[in-house]
C-alpha cells in the first residue's frame, strides 16, 4: 500500500505575527510500518495557542519546532492498519499526530477513545488537554471556594469556557473576559457564566469592576496584556492567578503588567504552568470532564475548518482570536 | 509623676517621595496608668520600608496611618512603670510602641526579651520581624534545595542579609543584589554571600548573569523595578519568587514588570506576603534566628542614628537606599 501522505511543515519562523509562508505543504510517500508500529488516517487537529510559541526559537517551556518538521499538534484518529499488538484497524484514538493525513505511531502518549457518550471532537476540546488546562488551573491553583468570584480571559475558547463552567459547578460567580459582543453573550446563555466582559468596548477595567462586586479571588490567565493589568487591579487578598497562556505577547510585543505592586499588597499567589507537567493527573481530569460532557453539564462549542491545507489559516485567526470556541480543523 | 511624652505624628501624606514635612514633633503629658496597663520608655526605634505604605491613604495589607496619631513603628524599650502584672518595672520588651518616648501598653503583642544571649538592639532587627520575614519568604515559599541558587536584593539590609545568609545555612550560591560597591563588598565578606551585583554600575543584566550561572531557582523581591526584571530573565523553570517589598514602587511610580510572559515560560510561582499574618510561625523563626546569632553563625550590622527627632530623616534615608543594614534610632 504506496499511498501519498499530505503535511504541513515549518517553512519558516515568524517575525512577529504568524503568516501563511511560515508553512507549507509537501507530500511524501508513506513507509512501510515496523513491528510494534500502526498508522492512523487524521480526522480532526486540534489548533491551539501553544503552537505559536513552538514556532519560536527562543527559550521556552517546549523544544521549539524544527524548521522543516511536521507541525505538531494533537488529533482524533483512526487506526487503518498496525503491526502493534495494542492497536487494531478501526479504533479511534487521540494522540500527537501532527498537521498530516496519516501518522505512524508506536503507541506511546496515545490514548483510545470512545464515542458512546462523548464525541470524538470533544476529546481534542473539553475533553481532552484543553478541558484538563481548565481542570488543573482551576482546581490546582486557584482552587476556589463557593461563594468566591472566579474571572477568565479568552472565555469563549476551548480553556475558559470550561474554567467559567467547572467555577459555577463549584459554586463561584464566573466572569469572563472576550472579545466582542458576541463572544460575550455566548459565554453568558451558553455557558452560564454570571457575566462577560468585552475588552474590545474600550472599558475594560470599568465595566469589569461593575462585573464583579465583591472582588476577584481567581483568575484564568489566557491573554496577558490588558486583561491581566484590570483583573489584578479588582484582586482581593489572597487571590490566586493561574498563568495558562499570554496570547497577547506571544508574537514578541511588549505586555508588562503595569502594577506588579499589587501581587504584595494583596499578597497574591501567582502561578505559570503547563498541563502536559502534570500527567499524573489526566485520568482523574479526563474522567471528570468526559462525565460531565455526557451528563450535558459541561458544554463547548466548535468552529470547523475543512482541509488540511486550511490548518494555518485557523492557527492564524486563532491567535487574532476570530475563533469562536474549539478550533479544529476536519481533514477526514 | 506627670511627665511629658514627645512623639512624632504623621501631618500630611507624602505626594511622591516622603518629605521632613509629613512629620511633626509634638509634645502631651503622659496620662496615669489605668489597672492592666504598664508604660515603657523606647530606647531603640526600628525604621522599616512598610512604614512608606502606611503613610499613603490607599488599599494595601494595612490600614493606612491616621493623619494626627504617632507614627507606627516597633522599638525596644524597659517597662518604668506597671499595673500590669505580667510586667515589672526593668523589663525589657519589644513591641509596636511608635515613634515616641514614652507607649502605654495592655501587653497585646509586647515580648520580653533577654539580652544574656543576644543584643538588644537585634530583637528589632536579624531576630525580630525583619529576621522572621527572610526566614519566612526563604523557607516557606523559595525553599531551597542545597545546590541551587538565591537571590536577594536589597541585600545589605536587614532583610536582605538574613535571606542570603540562611541560604547559605542551606548550603545554596546565595546571590545578593545591592547599590554601590561598598554595600556589595560588604555584603560578600562580612555576611558571606557568593557574589554581590552592584545595580548602580549599570549593567545589572549582564553581571547578574555572569554572578548565576546556573540560573535562579529562587529570589526574594524587596526592591521591584529593574531587580526584578533583571532576575527575572535568569530564573529557571519552576523558581519561585517571594515578593515581600517592592520599593522602587513606593511613591507611585510605575514599576511595571516587562517580561511577565516568564511566569508562564519558566511556570514560576510568585508570591506576595505579610509576615504578621503568618504569627503562628513567629515563635519557631524567632527562636531559630536567635540561636543562629548567638552562635555567631547570622551575622548583621546596624545603622543606628541618635535622637527622635531625626526619626524622619531616617526612613527618608531608608527609602533612598543611603542606610546600611538594619536602620534603628536611638532616643534614650
């Protein structure tokens, strides 16, 4: 079976903002498979912020990309042959499969998945590492407490929607952050959350202090930049920040935080991480969430792409954030 | 036995910087004592960086300093008079007697203290709350491991020189940052230090580097500003950074952090903290610092100036940067 393989690799890396010649689409043929090895046909890919920083050469959390490799990513899979004893033709799995129609694969960090309850896009969403974002953020940092007012910026994304959503399960008033209208009355009547602000009304730190009244004791940091220097301004004391992402940096633009005082006057905690350090804690994140996505507790939404040559074009809305929910892109 | 108590109050809020004329000497008769109460007179005055934010009417940790009361401060003092029966005339204590010759006191918070061991003077200083706050930030939010690297700035001073010292301890590359080569001499000989960093020469990133070379694991933030950025660009992933005072900031100046997008790139944990909202902890720091200085293994250094009423010029001169080590006034 000499079939062709399509895929994406990095051409190039930006200078300042991503742009489509940073890619570009080569085919190849497909090896033969080894022992222990299967193939997946890609179905969706996850596009998701941290790929702009693996675009980077710069010091980071992750290796950045290499020019010339296969755009990394996650996606939602099927089996079509193997020579793994794990593996059969026709399971559905999820693993780092890359901007490709078929990866091969040894089976390490794949995971097999089920669409009885949950469908298989879910599991590069809600249920998958941005859903687990959300979980660990909220519970492992911020760990609020009923009655405490939680705020999330990008909440109309794949990460805030579900930190917004786990804070009202847990009790909290949610607040979040988005851009445009909108976004911001998805984030209220679909998600639930208490309120939304719109940083794109040009009063940001005034309208957010209207949304919430009694503080802030957690916030979900996606974006950086404008929505970090409002938030800390309404922090009450002993307030957690989770630091998950500054999207509004990511392109190398200046984002200080204007009033790095307040971390001491309102002795706040402060805390960056990356949920792929914390793997120990996926099966109970996963578990959690899957439940609660087939108990209709915990909703997302979606925005689809088709064709794999469109992959870069969804990176780059994403990171100007004309997204609105998960972005994916179908390829099969 | 009327006699007449001078004590300075604060007169007016400092717009900026703090000027001799926020302050005014005044003088009152001592009223009698009333049953449960006894009267001290203040022999050492401590001159701390928290005093600048009490002067100011903004929401911070504290309550802000009262126009018209008797600036707020710790001193250590002998009881000259009693009807309190826990304390006997001749007792040495600390407490938060103000800037005054003579407090009344109920005992809330008052500590007799034993100069057998340890100076006086030091209760107010490597062995008072400027000691329990190095032990605090170094042990309960950087705690170190052996072989990793702290650092300090404002390290010449009374908090400063405790954090590099215990870091030490602790078998760490303690790193001190300070202004000027007297203070960065004295900092590496006298208290121990691997290396000092003088901001004042004007290459603070660069000789901060050379001064960690393996990185920062750890930093304790007295100073805010350019330390901090500076420090910031050396840390390691999972450092931690114990904000206990951010100076440069004090009069309301901007001293935005540049680069907050390290928080999340290096998944830092950065935490503000009081010290006096940690009391629980106060007895066994207190009793581990005053060990340590009898045992000459914490070393510290004193900058005593004569007469209360150059009580104010001393914190002016604090929050300049011109004291050298724990700043006291002696007034009788």
């Amino acid at each position: 079976m000499t079939q062709i393989n399509r895929r994406i690799v990095l051409a190039s890396r930006p200078q300042g903002a991503v742009t489509p010649d940073n890619f570009k689409l080569e085919q190849a043929p497909l090896a033969e498979l080894a022992e222990g090895q299967f193939r997946v046909r890609n179905r969706y890919l996850s596009i998701d912020p941290y790929m702009r920083g693996r675009m980077n050469d710069t010091k980071s959390y992750a290796a950045p990309q290499a020019l010339g490799d296969v755009m990394i990513g996650a996606a939602v899979s099927e089996v079509v042959e193997s020579k793994h004893r794990g593996f059969t033709a026709g399971d559905n799995v999820t693993g780092i499969f890359g901007w490709q129609d078929y990866a091969t694969s040894d089976g390490v960090g794949v995971r097999k998945i089920d669409d009885a309850l949950v469908p298989l896009t879910a599991y590069l969403g809600v249920a998958g590492m941005p859903g687990v974002t959300a979980w660990y953020g909220l519970n492992k940092i911020i760990a609020p407490r009923a009655g405490q007012t939680v705020v999330v910026s990008a909440a109309s994304g794949a990460v805030g929607s579900v930190v917004g959503q786990l804070a009202k399960l847990a009790g909290c008033r949610a607040v979040g952050i988005a851009g445009g209208p909108e976004k911001c009355r998805y984030v209220v009547e679909a998600f639930g959350f208490d309120a939304c602000v719109d940083y794109k009304a040009g009063n940001l730190y005034q309208d957010l202090k209207a949304a919430t009244p009694d503080g802030v004791d957690g916030y979900f940091e996606n974006v950086g930049g404008e929505a970090l220097d409002a938030t800390l301004s309404r922090m009450n004391p002993f307030g957690r920040i989770a630091v998950c992402g500054m999207i509004a940096g990511y392109d190398g633009q200046p984002v200080p935080i204007k009033q790095p005082s307040i971390i001491l006057t309102m002795r706040l905690l402060v805390q960056g991480f990356i949920v792929t350090e914390h793997l120990d804690l996926w099966p109970e994140a996963l578990g959690t969430l899957a439940t609660l996505v087939a108990q209709k507790k915990l909703r997302y939404r979606e925005s689809i792409v088709e064709g794999l040559e469109r992959a870069p074009d969804a990176l780059i809305g994403l990171l100007q954030g004309k997204n609105f929910g998960k972005q994916l892109v179908k390829i099969a």
